[in-house]
C-alpha cells in the first residue's frame, strides 16, 4: 500500500462548506454505530453495515453521503470496538473503551463517490452534498503514482492551511538498496537526538521549543477574543484559531520531515540497524522531561527506520532497552548510574566511556545477536573472524537472503554520519 497527497485548489466557500458537511456525516454515522453497538449484543462488522443503510433511511442528510463513504465510517467505528476486545482479551490495564468523536477532520471514500479526471489534474465528489471539482496540487512524482496505480480509497482531510485528498494505492514499494557492510547501534536520548557506537552525535532540532515563543503570543490573542459565558466566539475568534493552527502544523510538518530523512540517511549508510525500542507512553510520565521527549519524536524516527528498512531490504531491529545504559560494554558488570551521571566508569574492569556511546554498543551487541550474529572488536579493515556459527560477513549475508557478496561487516565498522 501507497499514499499519496495532494491538496485541493480553486473551491468555492460553499464547495468547501460542502467538504464540511460530508466530514461531520461521515463522524455522525461512525459514532451511531458506537451508540448501536453499545446498545446491542452480538454486533459485527456486517451488522454495522446494515445500520447505516437504517440510517439512510431516517436521515435525509445520512442519505446525501455516498454508501461506500457510510460503510468505511463503520469500519472506523468497528476498530475502536475490535481494538476494544482485543485489549480486554489481552488484559491490558486501559482497555480503551470505544467513545464518542466531537472533532472528526476527515471523511473516506472507497471505490465511488469520487471521479478523477483523464490527466489526473482535477476530482470530482458525485455524492448528493454536491462538492463539485477541485484542482489537485502535488508534485509530478505523486501525480504520475496516482494515474497509473490502482485507487482503492481517496480520503479527504481539513487540516488548518486547506483540505487535502490522500490516495491510497494499490501498490507495494521496493526498491534495491546499496550495501555498504556497515553496521549501527543507535541509542536515542535528549541531549543528543542519537548516539551510535563510535560516538558520533546528532543533536535534537528541538522544533517545538524554537516555536514556543511565538505559539504562545498566538494562544494569548486567542484567549482574548472569547470568554466562556461572557464574550461569544466571533469571526476574528475563528481567524485567530486557524493562524494558531498553522503554527502547530508547520511544527508538525518540521518534526516529519527531520525524521523521515534521518531515518532515510541512516538506513541508506547501514546494512543493520539496531535501535532501542523506547516505551514513550511510559517515559513521558515523568512530567519534567515529557515535553521533551514529545518533541524528540523517537516513535516517528524508529517508524520511518522500520520503513526503509522493508522498502530497502536492510535489517533494522528494535532492541529492549532495559539495561542497555547500566551495563558495561566490554564486560557485562552491570553499573547503576543516574540520569545526571553523563560517563560510564565499570569498578570491574575500570573501562570508561561516554554513557551514551557505552549503550549504543550495548545496543548494537543484542540487534546482532538477534540476527545470529557476532559484534567483533577487531583491527579496522579486518573481516570477521569465524567462530561456531561462522564468519561475521557469512552470517551478514545470510541475513540479507542472497543479497549482493559485498554485504559483509566489518570487525570494527565505519559509521556515516547523516547529512542534515
């Protein structure tokens, strides 16, 4: 599966209006089927289906929303509620309950509803709410995968700069990778976005702090223009929220877009990866650091790693990271540190090392291990040595799957730098 994006141009306010309508359906039909399932035993997918045809019957505007358009709004409602049983058959301690949706920003056709033209420049929504044509606006790239690739949904999203059409493709990306035989340990943190093994360092943008400033003017501005129960929301109340908006989207969109082409970087320089699979949702507990390691974005990074990685045919592989900081990299000892303490020192074997470069070593030892292979602290330039499951480069390009004979690693690996 593909997505591609491109942004709707050249509408109407009440084209626009209409987009609106459609996007407000399409959440009041999934939240019906939460209310039906909440109020029914023995509901399934199907069952779901048949209630919004109910639906279009009792309501006049259910009915202008196109039927494919009503059927994915149930499938959004059932996996809130098959997500619902599988947390509780799992015993997980938030069972996620499926709620209500007050701000739903998108609606989702599949095979009708929509018609795109014959040079792929314009779309037209044939549903009963009558949105009419808009141009598509996307790079040639997108425009050509969009033309020649089977659609099998177009989706429709309001952000705060416009409306946007995303197609999901009938299409499996692959592409032939470089091998390089390097391999990477990479232990992320605040100080530095991420450290690897030989200690080379790429510092956090830190796209929200360098924003802050100017979000809170905006928000001020924002909390003058309404009061609740004394001043109503007026017209320059609206304009002042989409202006704050853009802000925290164009936030957004940096964040992306740093992780994207490091993640891209690091994969085209490495035939493995190995990164620490850090538990966010436990980490940002500790109110102190939680802005920060919002604004990290490790999750967004690690996800685009995994990407490349398919994409590419490269090993990437997530690492526990429990005591890969503690534990001493040349012998094992296990040293208890805390967060101020920025220096491995072992009592055992007296080793010393920077505390971050110490764990992306640990790091890198279990990804290899993983993997069925060996981490070799050799001369440079000198291949692995065998030992009883072989040589390193053998088990590397074992693990490539008859990958090119140059997929080897080396005993003590050069590690690229991603350009910024």
């Amino acid at each position: 599966m593909l997505v591609r994006e491109a942004k709707l141009l050249n509408g109407t306010a009440e084209q626009y209006q209409a987009l609106d309508e459609a996007i407000r359906t399409a959440q009041f039909v999934r939240n019906k089927c939460v209310r039906y399932w909440m109020d029914n035993k023995s509901v399934n997918k199907a069952v779901l289906y048949a209630h919004c045809k109910d639906l279009s019957k009792e309501f006049a505007f259910a009915k202008k929303l196109n039927s494919s358009a009503r059927q994915a709004s149930a499938e959004r409602a059932w996996a809130s509620i098959s997500r619902f049983y599988t947390n509780c058959r799992n015993k997980a301690i938030k069972k996620g309950y499926p709620k209500f949706k007050k701000h739903c920003r998108s609606v989702e056709y599949k095979v009708s509803g929509w018609k795109l033209s014959g040079d792929g420049m314009s779309i037209t929504f044939t549903d009963d709410f009558n949105a009419g044509s808009f141009a598509l606006y996307c790079n040639g790239e997108a425009r050509h995968h969009i033309l020649n690739s089977k659609i099998n949904r177009v989706r429709v999203i309001r952000r705060a700069d416009g409306y946007y059409a995303q197609f999901c493709l009938d299409v499996e990306r692959k592409e032939q990778g470089q091998y390089t035989g390097n391999v990477i340990g990479i232990d992320l943190g605040l100080k530095h976005f991420y450290t690897d093994q030989n200690g080379n360092t790429v510092d956090c943008p830190k796209f929200l702090r360098r924003s802050e400033r100017r979000l809170k003017q905006h928000q001020r501005r924002l909390s003058r223009k309404f009061r609740k129960g004394a001043k109503p929301q007026s017209k320059n109340y609206h304009k002042q929220r989409k202006r704050l908006g853009k802000v925290h989207l164009k936030v957004q969109r940096q964040r992306k877009d740093w992780a994207i082409k490091q993640a891209r970087c690091v994969v085209a320089s490495h035939d493995v990866v190995a990164y620490e699979d850090l538990q966010v949702k436990n980490l940002v507990k500790n109110h102190h650091l939680a802005k920060s390691i919002h604004d990290a974005g490790w999750s967004q990074f690690t996800a685009w790693l995994d990407y490349y990685g398919k994409v590419w045919d490269k090993a990437v592989v997530s690492v526990p990271p429990q005591y890969t900081t503690q534990d001493c990299s040349n012998c094992g000892h296990r040293v208890v540190k805390t967060l101020s303490t920025r220096t491995h020192s072992c009592p055992r074997c007296g080793f010393e090392m920077d505390r971050d470069q110490n764990a992306a070593l640990n790091i890198l030892k279990k990804g290899l291990s993983i993997l069925g292979m060996e981490w070799l602290n050799g001369t440079f330039g000198q291949k692995g040595t065998t030992s009883q499951e072989g040589t390193l480069g053998e088990r590397c390009t074992s693990a490539f799957d008859g990958q090119p004979d140059e997929v080897s690693a080396l005993a003590e690996p050069r590690t690229r730098i991603p350009c910024l």
